[in-house]
C-alpha cells in the first residue's frame, strides 16, 4: 500500500474513532462476558436466569438441582433446578463491493471511499460489543477474504483492503484475462455480476448472524439476488446503497445545451448532449440526430429515479434492511449507519 493510501485509512480510523458509537443497554450481568447482551435462550452458562421445577424431557441437568429450594418444596417429589444464559455473541459479516463503478466520486468522496468507511462503521461497532467479525471485499469475484475473528484485531487490516482493493481490478488478482470485459471495459452481457453471490458463498455462517452489505448495485445478475434473497431468511441483512450525486441528476444547462464526456459506472467512455429542460420535443428529436446521445437533466433524473425505485423494490422483496447514504453526506451516512447497527447488535 502506498503512503497516501494509508493516509487515507487513518483518516477513515481517526474519524470513526471520533463518532459516539452508541452501542448500549440495561444489563444486570455481573461477570465480564464476550458481550453485555443478555441471550433470548437459556441453557449452560454462567448468567442466572432462575429457577424451575425439574422435567427430565425439558433438557433439565440434574446437576443443576438447587437443594435449599428443593427442600422448601411441600411436594417431595418436586425438584427445582437453576437456570442459566449463554452470553449472546453476534457474528458480524462485512460485504464490501469494491468494483470499478465504485471509484466515482463528483462532491465530497469516492463512492468507494465511503463504502470503506461504511464497513469501518461495522466493524467498529462490532468492536465496540466485544464480538467477532469477518469481511469479505468483492468485484467480479471475492478480492479479499479475513475470516471471523476479534473485532479489533480486523478493524485495521479491513480498512486497509477496503482502500487498496479498489485498485486492484479482478484480471490482476485472478489471471481470469479480460475477466468477461469487452476492449472498452463494458461487462459483456453474460457474465456480468455474480460478485455478490459468491462474496456471500464465502461468508457463510454456521449461525444465524448479521450481514452488512454494502454496494452500488452495479452490475447485479440474478444469481446476486437470489443469493442475497435467501441470505435475507437466514440472517439479519443490513444493506447499505452507496450513490453519487451525479448518478441521480445533471446540472441545469442553458440553450442551446451542453456536451459532457463521462464515463459510465461500467467503464465506459460516454459522450451525451445535454439540452435544456424547457426545450422543445422537436429540438430534442433535431440533437439526437445531430448528435446521438442526448437527454435533459429531468429526464436523466427521472432515469435514475425508476432505477432506484426498482433496486429498493427488489429490496423489499428480499426482506434487507436498506440504507441509502450519498458521497456528499458522509458524516449524515455515518450517523445513519451506526444507528442501524446499534439497534442491530442490541437486539
């Protein structure tokens, strides 16, 4: 990793360091515990939890047979038992895209910069209840995987990879050549996506646990949905939309319009002509014969709207939680972010 990269990680670690995680609640617990968090489930452990009368077919441990209130019991036939609460341990899963169409970036940061510091949340957060955590970055394919461990011994060497692996493209990684690009970096039709999927495959849970997913929802197949959609009924999915403001909307232009050269959030190379929003349908027609691409901002930004609507239906229907957080909000996506995962890992 260069020296200004690393700038960059201290910058994200400084910053998250800085912010209140608001990681807390009640808790009668007197000994020191991976987690403060009371279990919805009793069984062995070393949390009292009270007492019952003794059932053999209930899973009782005669071992665990109270005599003092036992011997109160009128019936003497009765047995009372104590029970106890495993501490709950959340096992927290980060899924960080890192694709090409996250190092764009017009106001603010990157869309991969702040995705970095989306999963910086997490792991923080994680961190902070004292459980464990893993991370997964992906592209086409899974760039780097660290596997469930200590919170605080992953949060330096996640942040590190959620910098430096947006610059490395899946060809490098993987030797796969042009990894299913076309010569101008476009995704050739059918083997676009799977990313997700297979950064899901990787991070498989044992347990049910919480996952933190964070994209740009570039690039999704059907594979990526289904993946994500059965995830969804197995763990607690927390999906965090990273977007740029200049994904959603265009400037205003004044007549008679203006050319802008982009590239899109595949990679490729985009001329359009923007014409003012109160021109006229024929003029519109007249530029796209002129000059091909052509589009007014209303019409760019009512594109990305049915867009986005889609995204977050297809959403609801796999049942994810969903934040969506902008490059030009990043302290408001921090805000927004350890909230949610605050409320998550109390649970």
């Amino acid at each position: 990793m260069e020296f200004d990269e690393m700038e960059i990680v201290e910058r994200i670690r400084a910053k998250l360091e800085a912010r209140a995680i608001a990681v807390g609640w009640p808790t009668s617990e007197n000994f020191s515990s991976a987690s403060p968090r009371k279990s919805r489930r009793k069984g062995p452990g070393f949390e009292f939890a009270g007492s019952k009368v003794f059932d053999p077919a209930d899973g009782d441990d005669s071992r665990k047979i109270d005599w003092n209130l036992t011997a109160s019991e009128p019936d003497e036939e009765t047995f009372i038992v104590r029970t106890f609460r495993k501490p709950r341990v959340v096992r927290l899963s980060v899924l960080l895209n890192v694709g090409k169409s996250m190092n764009m970036g017009t106001r603010g940061t990157l869309k991969g910069l702040l995705a970095a510091t989306v999963a910086g949340c997490g792991i923080m957060s994680a961190r902070k209840t004292k459980d464990r955590a893993s991370f997964v970055s992906f592209a086409r394919h899974p760039v780097t995987i660290l596997k469930a461990q200590n919170a605080s011994r992953l949060l330096m060497p996640a942040l590190i990879h959620s910098v430096a692996d947006r610059l490395v493209e899946d060809e490098d990684r993987y030797g796969t050549g042009n990894g299913g690009a076309t010569a101008n970096g476009a995704a050739d039709e059918d083997d676009s996506g799977g990313g997700l999927a297979l950064a899901f495959a990787t991070a498989r849970q044992q347990e049910k646990s919480l996952m933190l997913v964070v994209t740009d929802f570039v690039d999704m197949n059907d594979d990526d949905w289904e993946a994500l959609r059965i995830n969804c009924m197995k763990n607690e999915v927390l999906v965090v939309f990273v977007q740029d403001r200049r994904e959603r909307e265009l400037p205003r232009v004044p007549f008679p319009g203006v050319f802008y050269n982009l590239e899109d959030l595949r990679g490729r190379n985009l001329s359009l002509w923007v014409a003012p929003d109160a021109a006229p349908r024929w003029y519109i027609n007249l530029c796209r014969k002129l000059f091909g691409s052509t589009t007014t901002a209303a019409e760019y930004a009512a594109n990305w709207k049915r867009h986005e609507e889609n995204i977050l239906e297809r959403l609801a229907e796999c049942g994810a939680s969903v934040l969506t957080v902008t490059t030009d909000e990043e302290d408001e996506a921090i805000r927004m972010v350890l909230g949610a995962l605050a409320n998550k890992l109390r649970m």
